[in-house]
C-alpha cells in the first residue's frame, strides 16, 4: 500500500516535470519561430499601399501635443464612443493636460482593450521609447513634451520616423484635396481619389449659380462643362494629370457617402439625364449618372493600366451606413471587367468572408489588409488565416491608413504582428516552412505592391 502509493506520486512528479519541459519546450520554440519572422518583417523596406499622411498645419494652426494626436487619430472614434464629447480641437489646444484629463480620462481608459489603442501605444512605443500598456494622467505628461518638441520641425521628424518605420514608399489619398498633384516624391505616390469625379457629375450647378469644388477646378483648368463628353473630357484630363504626376492608382472611397452597387447605365441615358438641371433630377437619377461614371472610370483604369482600390466594409468615424460597403455588391463590376485590376480594402470588415471569396473567384481582385489590424488585431489574424486558406498570397498588401506619422509606425508595427503571429502558427501546425513564411512577408508588405502596381517602371527606380 505504502510503495504503492510512492511510486504513484513519483510517476505523478515525473510526469508534471515532463509535462513542464514538454509546454516550456513548444513555447520557446514557438517563440523563436515567431521571432524570427517578426525580426525579418523589420528588415523589409515597406511599400505602404495606402496613407492620409498630412502636414500639422492641415489640421488648423495649434501646438500639437498628446491630444491633438489623439484627436486626429482613429482612436478619438472609440473615446466618443466611450461617451465623451466629440474632440474639439481649440479647447485642446487651450486647456492643460490635467483638465484635459478629467474631461477625457474615463472614456480613454474604457477604451484600452480597444486595437485602435493599443496601435496608438505601439506607435509611441517605436517612436518616443514608450513602455508602459497605458497611458496614464502622468504619462502621458512625458510623451506631450516629446511630441510637442518634435513638432516644431515636424517634416525633420517625419523623415526620422518614416525611416525608423522601415518605409520605403507610401501611396498617398488626398482626399481632402484630391486635385492637389504637388507631392513629396521622397516618401509618397499619387493614388488619385476618384470620389469627386462621381459625385460631382450628378451635382452639376444650375444656371447662374456659382460653380464650386469640381466645376470651380474645371473652369481653373480651362474647361466649360455643358454636357456630359465635356464632363467627361474634363475627368479624363484630371486623370492625365496625375499619371503625368507618377500615380500609381485610383482610389475610390464612395462608402462614406453611397452604395458601393454601380449599375450599367447606358451613355445616351446618362449623357439625357446629365442634361436635366440637378434639381429636376430624382434621387434614383442622380444615382445613374454617378453609376455610369465609375463604369467610365474603370474602362480608363484599364485605358491607363492604373489598379482601383476601393473602400469596403468598415467606415471610420461615429455613424454611418455600414451596409453600404459591403464588398459583394461590387460583384457585377469584377464579371464585367475582368482587364481592371480591383484592390479591396480593410478585410471588408465585417464581412471578411465575402471579402477573401471574392479575392478566390476572381483573378482581378487583390485583397489589402490596410487598416484591419487597427479596426480589430483578432479579425486581422482571422482574416488572415482565411486568406492564406483561400487565396494565393501574390494578391495581398498591407497599408496603414492614418493621418499623422506616431499613428501609421504603430499601424506597420502591429500589422506586422499579426502576420508572424499567423505564420508561426501556421508553422507549428505543420502546414507551412520557415522559408515559404518569410516570403509570404516580403510579398505582403514590398513585393505584391511592386508587382501589381508595376512601381519600377511606373516610377522610373528600382525597388
Ligand atoms: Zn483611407
């Protein structure tokens, strides 16, 4: 009875310490492989297929610090939806850190589970050797002196972060200012936004009323706008333009504002309707003429060999019609054109299946990972993983989406977790070797976009 039981409780420890090494074994193991992929994604100059990067001053005239960063990033989304006030950037610019606090301390710290925070700190942590999970009242008293000191030479600081980021090249939508060609070759690539050339066509001013935004841009560069083929005329020489400029794609971002459904529309409807004075026009109207101009968009893309990204799923900000992005209703476009090349963006949360279906069925649909990881790190791995299962990986890119550096070096940062973590697994698993893992990075973050938007000739250099 007594041995008995000895040898039982021996067996007992023998197996907890074999059990120890065996779970402490995989860990390390999975660890280093994880590791060594996350190290090689940091050697990977990063072509970032899609940024909003702006100038401080595009934000108004303010001393930016800690709050002001936040306000002009995706995490000022989720403070409000937290239940604090909207940020209203003069009052930021006014009150103290302390004040500043009080009003939105709470609902700050609601939000820390949140992606979209937790990239905000990975950003601070690559840039301003900030270590801690949160930030704090006093913290962050640290980090809103350092910001405030590298902004007062921001486009030094750009430069110092756009590097230390393991960026090579950014694909820039001005979507504030789609006309602007002017651009800062060193660091970005035109991607034209399109929406204005939509819209615009449906809103055409009435007599006597004066022209604004598209139709004031048009009389600026020469052009009268009567009817639809100068309307037309007009679009196409916007295009020329910024090919002329090196831009590298179209970007349509119509989400925001309509559905993503574009119906074939005939030219002679359109060119009847576009005649109507806009006020005479129903609703129902309006939509075909806009629909006929993205049909007339795409067949120019492939006139001019430009890919389209396009907007699916998810919409930034705090109320809209999420239903409007859903990727399938751009079904018919990919059947009709199949010459065009289509980028869909943001996983086409939440409705990544449809999204990584489409990317399989059609060989003209690329899918890009821009902005997912931030929306939600576990969608991002998710998708991901059912990326990887449906579609060959020569049709992915990754973006960052943000407005100021801090933010987009956080969002390359964390992206690139995502990805280790995915092909570690996948690794482990035993479906996928170590070498076939890391070409799977290079063409995620460099190579696909290299490829697909033909940038060595496009751009006239080497990548
Ligand atoms: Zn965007």
């Amino acid at each position: 009875m007594e041995k008995t039981h000895t040898t039982s409780v021996r067996i007992r420890i023998l197996g907890i310490i074999s059990l120890f090494f065996f779970i402490s074994g995989c860990t390390v193991d999975e660890n280093s492989v994880y590791l060594k992929i996350r190290n090689h994604a940091d050697l990977v100059k990063v072509i970032n297929t899609h940024e909003h990067q702006h100038q401080p001053e595009e934000y108004g005239d303010y001393t930016f610090r800690f709050y002001h960063l936040i306000a002009a990033s995706y995490l000022a989304a989720d403070v409000s939806s937290a239940g604090a006030n909207g940020y209203d950037w003069k009052m930021i610019d006014s009150l103290s850190l302390d004040e500043l606090w009080k009003i939105y301390g709470k609902a700050l710290n609601y939000t820390r589970t949140s992606s979209y925070y937790s990239q905000f700190v990975k950003g601070f942590k690559q840039l301003y050797s900030f270590n801690d999970l949160y930030f704090t009242k006093s913290n962050i008293e640290v980090l809103s002196k350092q910001i405030e000191e590298n902004y007062k030479n921001y486009n030094e600081w750009f430069d110092k972060a756009f590097h230390r980021a393991g960026y090579e090249l950014m694909f820039i939508d001005q979507y504030w200012k789609p006309f602007n060609t002017e651009i800062d070759e060193r660091y970005f690539a035109l991607a034209f936004n399109i929406n204005a050339l939509v819209s615009a066509s449906s809103r055409r001013p009435e007599k006597g009323s004066e022209p604004g935004g598209f139709y004031k841009e048009a009389s600026r560069d020469g052009f009268t706008i009567n009817n639809l083929d100068d309307y037309l005329k007009f679009c196409d020489h916007l295009l020329r333009k910024n090919i002329d400029k090196k831009a590298v794609c179209l970007k349509n971002s119509q989400a925001y504002s309509r559905t993503l459904f574009y119906e074939d529309v005939p030219y002679e409807e359109a060119r009847a309707l576009f005649d109507k004075p806009s006020s005479q026009r129903t609703s129902e109207e309006a939509k075909k003429i806009e629909d006929f101009m993205f049909h007339w968009i795409i067949q120019k893309s492939v006139e001019y060999s430009l890919p389209v990204q396009i907007h699916t799923g998810y919409l930034a900000g705090n109320g809209n019609i999420l239903d409007n992005g859903q990727p399938i209703k751009l079904n018919n476009l990919f059947l009709k054109y199949p010459k065009a090349k289509f980028c869909l963006f943001h996983g086409g949360f939440p409705w990544t299946g449809e999204y990584a279906a489409l990317g399989k069925m059609f060989p003209n649909v690329f899918l890009d990972l821009v902005w997912l990881p931030q929306i939600s790190r576990e969608e991002a791995v998710n998708a991901l993983e059912v990326m990887l299962d449906c579609v060959p990986y020569n049709k992915f890119f990754w973006g960052g989406d943000c407005g100021l550096i801090e933010e987009s070096v956080g969002s390359v940062s964390f992206a690139k977790d995502v990805v280790s973590e995915v092909l570690a697994k996948r690794i482990k698993r035993g479906l996928l070797t170590e070498d076939a893992a890391l070409e799977i990075v290079n063409r995620i973050f460099r190579e696909n976009a290299v490829e697909v938007f033909d940038l060595e000739k496009r751009l006239g250099k080497e990548f």
